[in-house]
C-alpha cells in the first residue's frame, strides 16, 4: 500500500474516533440531563440545602396566679453573609459606615465606629460569609438589628442570618424547683416537664437550611415565618406566694439549726391541691433543690405516726382518752427492752389524752401492747392503718412516689418481733413519705375525707382550656366522724398544751403533732445520735383550708425535738399565709370604705399599687395614681379628693415600712437583705432601724398595730 492511502487511511481513523468521541459525549449528555437528571440535581441539592426537623416552642408550666414556673425564652444568634452573591462593592461601601454606626451604638458601645468598619470591610475581603454580630439577642434586640443598614435588605440582599433557639428557664429560680422539673435534651426530663411532656412539646416541622460555606448552615426564607405550633400550658395548684413563704420558713429554720434536709409542704384542705412545696438539702454548704424528697424518700415518721395509732383503738373502741395510762416516770420494760420517753418527767398515771399532747412512746405504746398483743389482735392493729389507707401510694402526678411499706403481723421474712407493734405505735419499723403522711393528716383535716394530692388544675392551648383535673377523692371517709372529732380535738391539745407550743398563735387555733425520730438507731457503730425533727398540721383548726407538714433531717445546732425545729418553722408559715392571704387585706378596706363612706379613705396607708389599684376600682372609683409605682401611698387631695403617691423603697438601704402590713413589709424589708422579726397585727407602726440606714445590721424588728 503506498504512502498516500495509508495516511487517508489514519486520517480516516483519527476522524471516526472523534464521532465516536462526539457521539459518546452526546449520549452521555443526554443521559445526565434527561435520564438521570432528577438523580444528580437532588445531589447536587443534597450537598447546599438540607431539610432538618424543628419542634414547635414548649408551653409553659404556670402557677395558679398565672406567672410562669417554668418558659421557654427565644434567643437569636445574628450573622451576617459579607459575600452574598446580591451585595455588591458600591451598595456595601456606601452603606458599612451607617451599618459601623448602628453596630457600635446598640450592639456593643465598648467598640468603636471605626473599629466595627474595618472589621466589617476586612471579614468581606477574607469572604467571611457567617460574621457573628450578637449571640443571643432578645427578641426586641433581634428586630431592631435586623433594620440596621445593608441588613434590613434581608437574607439574600443583605446578608442577614439570624438563627432562632430556645432556653428552658425558672423565672422563680429555687421555688419549687425540683417538682417544676428539668427539660433536658440529653437525660430523661423530671417532675412536671417529664408528667407532662407530651403536652408540653410543640409540634414537629422542617425547616430549609442553605449551606453558604464549609459546613455553616443558614436557615432559608422569612425569618418571620410562623414556627410549627407550640406546646400547651400547664396550670398548676402552686401559690407563688405561699411558695415564697414556705421556701424561705424551711430555708431559715434549717440555717438555723445547720440541718442536712428539709420538706415543707402546704395542701388545701378540701381539694388536696399542693399550694407550696419545698425539698432542701445541703450541697457543698449550700441549701439546694436537688430530689424531691417529699415524694420520693420514705421516713420513719416517728411521733407522727401515733395520731393513725390512737385512731385505731378508738375506731375498735378499745381506749377512752379520759382513762388512764401508766407512764411510769417515762420509762417501761418491753420484751426485756427499756423504752423511754424523748424527755423525762416524774408522771405516772396520766389521762391518754395527756399522754398524747406530751408524746410519750410509753404511753401509746403500753396500750398498744395491752389491747392488742396480749389479746392476739395485732394482725387487727395492723389491718385497720392499711384501711386508712396507710399503705397505699398517693397517685400523685409525679413519677418516682416511693411506695409506703407497713409490715404484715408475724411476717417472720421482715422481722416481726414482740417489738414490731409497739415499736410501730410511734412510728418505727414502717415508713412513709412526707407527702404520704401529710395526705393522711389532710384526710382528718378534712373530716375523714381523703384527697389524692393535685399538682395540676388545667392544660390550655393557645388560652383556650383543653383538658380540666378536677380535685379526686381516695377514700370518702377514712374514719368514723366521732373518731375524727375526737382527734382532732386532741391536736388543737398539742398545739395549746403538749409539745406544739412553739407552733402556737394566740387567738388563732392550730391542731397538730410533733415528731422526733432517731435515725441511725441501727449503727451500733455511731459516733453521734442523728435526729429527723417534724411536724403536721392544719389551720384554721376550727374550720381548717390548709394542711401542713414540715419535716428537717440531721439539725445539728439549737435543739433537734420535733417541737423545737419543725414547730417554729410550720408557725412562721401559718403566720405568714395570714398575712398574705389574697382578698382578706382588700375585703377589710371595702368594707371599711362602704361602712364610713368613700370621704372616709383610710389615708396613710401603705401598699402594692396595683393592689389599691384593684380595691379603688373595684368600688367605682379612680384615683389618680402616679405612673410606674411600686409601692404607693392613699393622700388626701383638694382637687381629686384621693391621689396613690409613690413610697420610694430602697432595696440598697434600709427601706421606709412604716404603714405598710405585714406582707408588703416583709417583702420590702427582705429584698433589702434583713432578718426581720415582727409583732402584732395591723399595720406596721413602728421599725428599729430607721429608714435610709446602711444595711449593715442584718436584722430589724417592726411592730404592727390595728
């Protein structure tokens, strides 16, 4: 073949291998594109827009009065892109001064205009396109930004990112806190945020994420956009008030007499619905909500436990409280055991209901041994508290409520012994809650009607009610109605004869029991005694609305008796509800008002505006009253005849309570950080520590006159 055919015949080939080439490019273009086209582009979408799910705002948890124990607060972190492809050189450099500006005067004032402009025109020329602005702006800090120069363009014209995030808090810290709960994204939740979770949780949506550089994800679209729907509310029986009493009583009697833990807790007598409930314990010196102790630690209830004792032999009518009882100077032998009183005395015979104010374990002991073990009717005893209800838990929102344990007469497995009965008479070899305990004594409160303990009153979704928790009843009645008036009338003998009276108000009847219980009584090995001191009871005791327990374990200093520690603590609470009870104060300056006539005001006097505010217009009347008081003063005045003048309260110095009641001057005078101590009723008339003095001298005393 000459030369001239082989070269056309390379031509040839070269120019086939190049259709075929072509051709081959040509297929798989028209593969990509229109067979396998949908496949790429969503991988191609794969790698700069992702869909994520987000859940919808949680609801609240809130008190009875409608503050919130617990909400979800929104944050926004705000960004800036320096490199969106719509900004371009002449709109950024006409406009970076103006946006320095903004930036330096309500951002952050400690850095400069000029500053902020060559961080802005730097970050740009590095291609920053996730610049931090503010971490964590408020709502209101977030809306103002976002119409700063260049960023009121929006996302794409102006670069603006703000990412959107939520933060679980407690408005009222400490108060109530481990009942309230925790939302925690990595643990199991707790208390209310666990029982109600499934309220609580908003709904789940998506939302479009754009990734604008390595691996920084910006939310697409408005910013404004609605979120998917938020969780419901949950109402709660908490008295933020009665909260604030209870928290700080329990906190003051366990610094005063340095205790390890410490319950307190408040229940509306009729209902059963928890108003307060406080569970303290000692962290490192500090006093801290860390368990729920009222619901999920059992006790010996010491003492406590004599009042169900004496209401089994009353209810199997096998005692009198008129009769007598040996208590042999404090101290008797059982089953070659030597029991004894918590304090000595020279008594011997003593009517029961004697030996019941004083709490001897002699006393309800020897009956317990006479009228039922040596009768063969301790399995009777025993059969009669599980009747009261003694062994049952309480069914209490909450999860973890520790189940009670009673033990079962000539159970050999748990050690019954000739000691067993008498032993349990006054409260050992059993346990119980706080919360359990507290239940039972609620029921007598009640006359016998005992009421499962409430949390929860309603669950709202958007103020519109969606689910009511009406008060349950657990037992109609526990008790026959003579059994019940018998011992109560023996509570109110405790209070006002026996080892209650620190608990005592004069002209104000309180029924209720002391409780002293050893704790390591088992440790042969112990180098000290350690005590749980307690106490329950109600008030009004003649017509009773609240049912109280408190309960402080290990007081190493000022006394450990139940009436010594815990009596003191439940007193300041009684006292204190009194005087903060809602409508009483108003209810007594109405009726002042219609009885004297509206020129009759009750000048001088001192309160909470908002307070006056109610009772002047609730009675048609307007006063004039200065704008953005706290506290005010009613003035007489010639030309609108009643004027509310600010009261200034210092919270820095000594404040002026004078004219104020007892409420509104603990409140005043505790925010200034003072001990306080009052006497009286009425109005506060006097202080110790003048007004505007340093607050030096942690305590005062005020006294208060009608």
């Amino acid at each position: 073949m000459d030369k001239r055919k082989v070269l056309l015949l390379r031509v040839y080939l070269v120019a086939i291998g190049f259709i075929l080439f072509a051709f081959l490019i040509a297929f798989q273009l028209v593969k990509v594109s229109l067979i396998e086209g949908s496949h790429w582009r969503a991988q191609a979408e794969r790698l700069y827009i992702k869909t994520v799910n987000t859940e919808g705002d949680r609801g609240d948890i809130l008190s009875v009065n409608r503050f919130p124990l617990a909400t979800s607060l929104q944050f926004f972190d705000i960004r800036m892109d320096l490199n969106t492809q719509a900004l371009d050189d002449r709109t950024f450099l006409s406009e970076v001064d103006s946006l320095a500006w903004h930036l330096s005067r309500y951002v952050n004032p400690a850095k400069s205009q000029t500053a902020y402009r060559n961080h802005l025109i730097s970050n740009r020329n590095a291609g920053n396109r996730y610049l931090l602005l503010k971490r964590n702006a408020t709502f209101d800090e977030m809306k103002r930004i976002s119409e700063f120069p260049i960023l009121r363009r929006g996302q794409f014209r102006g670069g603006l990112i703000v990412e959107r995030k939520s933060r679980r808090v407690k408005p009222f810290q400490s108060l109530a806190s481990r009942t309230i709960g925790l939302d925690r994204p990595n643990a199991p939740n707790v208390g209310l945020e666990a029982a109600f979770d499934d309220y609580l949780r908003g709904e789940r949506g998506e939302r479009v994420l754009q990734r604008i550089s390595g691996a920084n994800w910006v939310p697409m679209g408005d910013i404004s956009a609605p979120n998917p729907q938020r969780g419901a509310d949950v109402i709660t029986t908490i008295d933020t008030d009665i909260q604030d009493v209870v928290h700080n009583a329990l906190k003051r009697g366990m610094e005063h007499h340095r205790a390890r833990m410490g319950v307190a807790v408040v229940m509306r007598t009729e209902t059963g619905e928890i108003v307060a409930i406080s569970n303290l314990e000692r962290k490192n010196g500090i006093l801290v909500e860390s368990y729920n102790h009222a619901i999920g630690s059992l006790i010996e209830p010491g003492s406590l436990f004599k009042l169900p004792s004496i209401m089994v032999m009353l209810e199997d009518g096998l005692v009198s409280l008129d009769e007598k009882v040996d208590l042999n100077r404090g101290q008797t032998r059982i089953c070659n055991r030597i029991l004894r009183d918590s304090e000595p005395h020279d008594l011997e015979l003593t009517s029961v209901r004697e030996s019941f104010e004083m709490s001897s374990n002699v006393g309800i002991a020897k009956l317990a041994v006479e009228r039922y073990s040596q009768t063969n009717r301790e399995e009777a005893f025993i059969s009669r508290l599980k009747n009261f209800g003694l062994d049952k838990m309480t069914g209490i929102e909450l999860a973890g409520e520790a189940k009670p344990y009673i033990k079962d007469a000539g159970d050999v497995s748990a050690n019954w012994s000739c000691l067993s009965l008498p032993w349990m008479s006054f409260g050992y070899e059993l346990s119980l809650t706080p919360l359990q305990m507290l239940t039972f004594y609620n029921a007598v409160a009640n006359n016998g009607k005992m009421m499962r303990p409430q949390l929860v009153l309603e669950l709202q979704r958007d103020g519109r009610s969606i689910r009511k928790f009406k008060p349950e009843v657990l037992d109609a009645s526990i008790a026959s109605r003579e059994t019940i008036e018998k011992v109560k009338d023996l509570l109110v003998g405790v209070v006002e004869n026996g080892t209650g009276r620190r608990a005592r108000i004069d002209g104000y009847p309180i029924a209720g029991k002391t409780g002293t219980s050893q704790i390591n009584y088992t440790d042969v090995n112990r180098e000290r005694t350690l005590y749980q001191s307690s106490f329950a009871g109600f008030f009004p005791a003649d017509n009773p609305e609240y049912t109280c327990i408190v309960l402080i374990s290990e007081p190493r200093e000022n006394g450990f008796y139940g009436g010594t520690v815990a009596g003191p603590v439940f007193r300041e609470i009684v006292q204190r509800i009194r005087a903060i009870q809602p409508g009483d104060h108003r209810m007594e300056l109405a009726e002042f008002a219609s009885e004297t006539g509206m020129a009759s005001y009750p000048f001088w006097q001192v309160g909470k505006a908002e307070e006056f505010r109610y009772l002047f217009n609730s009675m048609g009347r307007f006063p004039v009253m200065d704008q953005g008081a706290e506290f005010v003063v009613i003035m007489p005045d010639q030309e609108v005849g009643t004027k509310l003048r600010t009261r200034r309260v210092s919270e820095n110095t000594v404040p002026n309570v004078v004219g104020m009641g007892l409420r509104d001057a603990l409140y005043a005078l505790e925010r200034a950080g003072l001990e306080v101590s009052a006497n009286g009723y009425g109005r506060v008339i006097e202080q110790s520590v003048p007004p505007g003095s340093s607050v030096e001298n942690k305590n005062i005393s005020i006294r208060l006159d009608i």
